[in-house]
C-alpha cells in the first residue's frame, strides 16, 4: 500500500470517530504542551540570570572570604579597607578596586519611609560598577576618610521618600535616626537576581561600619583593564590575601564563573521539569495505544477482507501505525501551538520569565511522533496478525 493511501485512508479513519480521536490526543496535546511551556520557562530563566551577570560587568573580579560554591553558606569576612591599599600595590590600581559592606535599614524623610538596601561603598564602588548619576555627586575619597554623614540614593528610593522633588541637599535618616545629607541620586538600572538594585543606599564605607559597630568589608570587587587580565589577577590577589590572612581561604570569582555554575544549575532544573512534563506524554501514549486496540477489534471484519483481497501482514500493520503516528502528530501540533501560546502569555503578563526556543517545540514534536510509533506497534502487529479467515467470521 503506497504511503499516500495509507495516510488517506488512516484520516479517513479518524474523521469517522471525530470524538473518540480528540479526545484521544488531548492526552498528547497536554504532554507537549506542558514540555513546551516547561522549557520556555527554565530557559528564560536561565537567559534572566546571564543577563544580569553579564551586566555586572565582564571584567569584575569578586572577591570573598571562604570557598565558592553555590548554594554554600557565606563566611564571615576578615577583609578591611586597609585591603584595598594592600590589593592596590598587587594590582598596580588601587582605584580599580571597590569595597561593600551591606545592611538592610528603614530610610525615612520627614514622614515617608521605606525599607532600602544600605551599601557601605568606597568612592570607586560607582566606576568598578559603572553607576551613572542622575543628580548631584557620587562619594568622594574625603567623605570616606572623614566618614562624612552623607549619602547618595538610589532612583527608587528617592522616589518613594520625595517624590518628583530633588532630594539633593535633603536630609533623611537611617537606622533609627542616624542623619545624613543627600548629595546625589543614581540613574535607574533595574534589577539583578530578583532584587532591584534602584532600591539601594550608598553611604562611605568608614561611616557604615560606625553606624553598624564592625571594622570589616563584605566583599571587594576589582575591574581588570582587560579580560585577557582576569585570570592572572585571580590568581595573584588569592595569593596575596591568603599570605596575609595566614589559614584562611579566599575566592575570586568573575562574573563568567558565576554563569556557568548558575546555567549548570538551571539547565538541569530545565531538564528535570521537562521530563516532568514528559510523564504526561506517557499517559497519553497509553490512552493512544488503548484506542487503537479498540480500534483493531471493531474492524476485525475490515482487516479480514482487506488481507482476503491481497493486503500482506505489513500493509495492514503500516496502516495502524499511521493511524497512531497521525493521532499524535496531530496532537502535538495542537500542543505546540497551545504551549507556545501559553508560554508568550507568561512573559507578557505575569513576572516569570519564559523564552521560547526553536529547539523544544521540535523536540516535542518529534517526541510525539516516537510516542506515536511507540504506543502504536502493538495494536498494529496485532491487526497485521490476523487470521483472513477467522477476521472475516468475527461479529
């Protein structure tokens, strides 16, 4: 039987049982849907988290006590602003090298308030980072020397504590009325890992950890002048830290590092939903194969005729084996299109990242076919098997 036939007669079949065959790839349709939307979603994820490490900076060196690994708990920091001169005299740049000392503090001017991210910054924290100034002035070496009271906002916070004014001159206070002195706002910049980072207070660094009671940094984050540099510089400030701090580990981590743990991580977590997603796949395979045993005894008669007037055993299973293959390509095409439509309504309307990539509708719908040929051998070997005789004398 020649394959134009064959697919001719096999959707003739289905469109004799219009019901029973869509309900029959709802099944499939669900399963592929599911993978597709599953996927987008890991996906965007995965390329949420590139871009903002990618923003960060591709030649930032980050510095921290202890090992890193992800997920691990974080060590307690030995480092100290002297290590910036330290690290200056490795590096040949001190002013390529930022500090951070981070706290969490209620903000208030006059009667607003809000809750923002307190960063205890040197006056190179704005270049390593690239932090352009909307208003005003960022901070300057004197005001971390002299641990002057002032401070610079981040876009959202001056928002939420004075609305459209310019708050550059203003006085605010923090952690429970501490004063400081407005000298500049941040320009905009979004989030990064969920959190925004327009929702950030920059104070000197010699003044937070007054107001916090510590003589220590959290982290050091050293722009090299090239990306060619970043490995050496790892190499040399690890060196230089652990011959200082005598039996402590250190970790430099570059941006690039940090991509390929995470996307390590996400790609797995994209490939445990989908085969998740896949089980559903399974189920409607089993619901493919039910129908079409059913099938195979409602046209016992069919089949005997059809191989009293010549059809071989491969004729007759080629035949139902399209029937499967058809009702799940179908199925999967629906899905598809369903899934793809689901996932763009995702991104569009809802903050969960989705990306649809060209590989994972192919990838569902190939998937399809195989559960198609798959679920579908056995009620066809079984009509290709059939005695003519007894298959014409059957009720």
């Amino acid at each position: 039987m020649r394959f134009a036939e064959s697919f001719r007669v096999a959707l003739d079949a289905l469109r004799v049982n219009r019901l029973r065959s869509v309900l029959t790839m709802f099944g499939v349709v669900v399963g592929v849907a599911a993978v597709v939307v599953l996927v987008a979603i890991g996906t965007g994820a995965r390329d949420l988290v590139r871009s903002e490490i990618e923003g960060l900076g591709s030649n930032i060196v980050f510095v921290a006590p202890g090992e890193f690994t992800l997920g691990s708990a974080p060590t307690i920091s030995r480092m100290t602003l002297d290590d910036v001169t330290y690290l200056g005299r490795v590096t040949g740049d001190e002013d390529a090298i930022a500090v951070a000392l981070n706290s969490g503090e209620t903000v208030r001017a006059g009667r607003a308030e809000t809750f923002a991210g307190i960063v205890g910054a040197n006056q190179n924290l704005r270049n390593v980072f690239d932090r352009p100034l909307r208003r005003g002035r960022y901070l300057s070496e004197a005001d971390v020397e002299t641990r002057r009271r002032v401070v610079v906002l981040g876009s959202d916070v001056a928002r939420r504590l004075f609305g459209d004014a310019d708050p550059v001159g203003r006085q605010i206070s923090v952690a429970g009325g501490t004063r400081f002195r407005v000298v500049g706002v941040l320009a905009e910049v979004g989030q990064t890992f969920g959190q925004t980072r327009d929702g950030e207070v920059h104070v000197p660094v010699t003044t937070a950890q007054r107001m916090f009671g510590v003589d220590r940094v959290d982290y050091l984050a050293i722009r090299a002048p090239t990306k060619d540099a970043v490995p050496r510089l790892q190499a040399e400030v690890v060196d230089a830290l652990e011959r200082k701090y005598r039996g402590e580990r250190f970790s430099a981590i570059t941006q690039t590092q940090l991509l390929g743990t995470i996307g390590t991580v996400l790609g797995a977590l994209t490939g445990v939903l989908a085969a998740i997603a896949a089980i559903s796949l399974l189920v409607g395979g089993v619901g493919v194969s039910n129908i079409m045993l059913v099938g195979v005894r409602e046209r016992t008669r069919e089949i005997g005729l059809r191989k009293a007037l010549g059809a071989r055993q491969r004729d007759v299973l080629a035949q139902f084996l399209m029937e499967a293959v058809l009702l799940t390509t179908l199925g999967g095409t629906a899905g598809i299109a369903l899934g793809t439509g689901a996932a763009l309504a995702i991104a569009e309307l809802s903050p969960v990242p989705a990306a649809v990539t060209w590989w994972s509708p192919a990838l569902a719908f190939a998937v399809s076919a195989a559960v198609g040929v798959f679920f579908g051998v056995v009620p066809a070997r079984r009509a290709g098997r059939l005695d003519p005789v007894i298959a014409l004398r059957a009720e």
